[in-house]
C-alpha cells in the first residue's frame, strides 16, 4: 500500500468520500456526516488529507486532519481533529487503518499540535476499536455532533509531558 497526500477535493478523495457517506446514512438511517468540511482545512501545515493506494493503484483508504482550537464546539488549544477515515469493504482486515492513523498522528505531531481528537458512533464498533488499542479515551464531547446521544469522542495526547 502507498499513502499519498492528496487535496480533500482530489476525485479519489470525492469518490471514497461519497462511499463512506452511504456507509454512515445506512449505520445511522440518515443523511451522513454533514460536518462543514472544506478542502483548505486539510492544507499543511494546519492540516493532511491521505489517501492510500492499493497495488494495481485503486484508492482504498482516506484519513484526514485538521487544525482545532479553543472554540464554542469544545475543541481545546492545540487540537488535531482526525476526519474521513475510511477502508473500502474489501480493504479492511489488513491494518490499512492503523497505519493511515499513525501517519496521520505523526504529521500532526510534527506540526506541534498537542491532542489528536475524534469523533465516531456508536453504530461504528471497529473504529471504536482501532482507536482503543491505539491509545485513544473516550473524553468529553466536541464538535458537529456533540448533543447527539450516539456520538463518541476520544483523544490521544501526541506530545509528551515537558517535551
């Protein structure tokens, strides 16, 4: 597999977009994840957009981040908020995931953002997964669906205390 940064409106990245969009409506029975997102969110250095690339060059998987500060929506000073993970269905099982996130974890470290934060569901029992043993905890909730019942937020400290 080869992750590639790509802008969030490269065709591939509107082609997985709209997969994982029809995943969500059918997990949750409704529109999918109406989060504003713009490409220029996911512009280094205040942020990457992935997306990987299988060996006969068909995108697989996509994972972004994106610059967050102290705002009204409960983002804290140094946040980096993970977007659009997704695997394609016949992807998943081969640790694309985990390794989407740890390269999207190292950028956002390099870039001196302090927290990788998340938002997931509840219909969405394998992310909550990845992101547990992955070192991620449940905290309290931010961003677009933070009043919804079936929102899980999590965190990760990316730098270390006094470094």
């Amino acid at each position: 597999m080869l992750i590639h940064a790509r802008p969030f409106d490269h065709p591939d990245a509107v082609k997985l977009n709209d997969q994982v969009q029809l995943e969500y409506a059918e997990r949750y029975g409704d529109e999918g994840d109406v989060t504003p997102l713009d490409p220029s969110m996911f512009m280094p250095p205040h942020g990457l957009y992935l997306i990987a690339y299988d060996e006969r060059d068909r995108p697989v998987a996509t994972g972004g981040w994106r610059t967050q500060n102290l705002n009204a929506d409960g983002y804290w000073d140094g946040d980096a908020e993970i977007k659009r993970m997704f695997v394609i269905p016949e992807g998943r099982g081969r640790g694309l995931a985990r390794r989407m996130l740890a390269t999207l974890e190292e950028d956002a470290r390099a870039a001196g953002r302090l927290r990788m934060v998340l938002e997931t569901g509840d219909q969405q029992p394998e992310a909550v997964a990845l992101y547990t043993s992955s070192g991620y905890t449940v905290c309290e909730k931010f961003g677009h669906y933070r009043e919804y019942e079936s929102s899980i937020c999590m965190a990760k400290p990316l730098q270390q205390p006094g470094a």
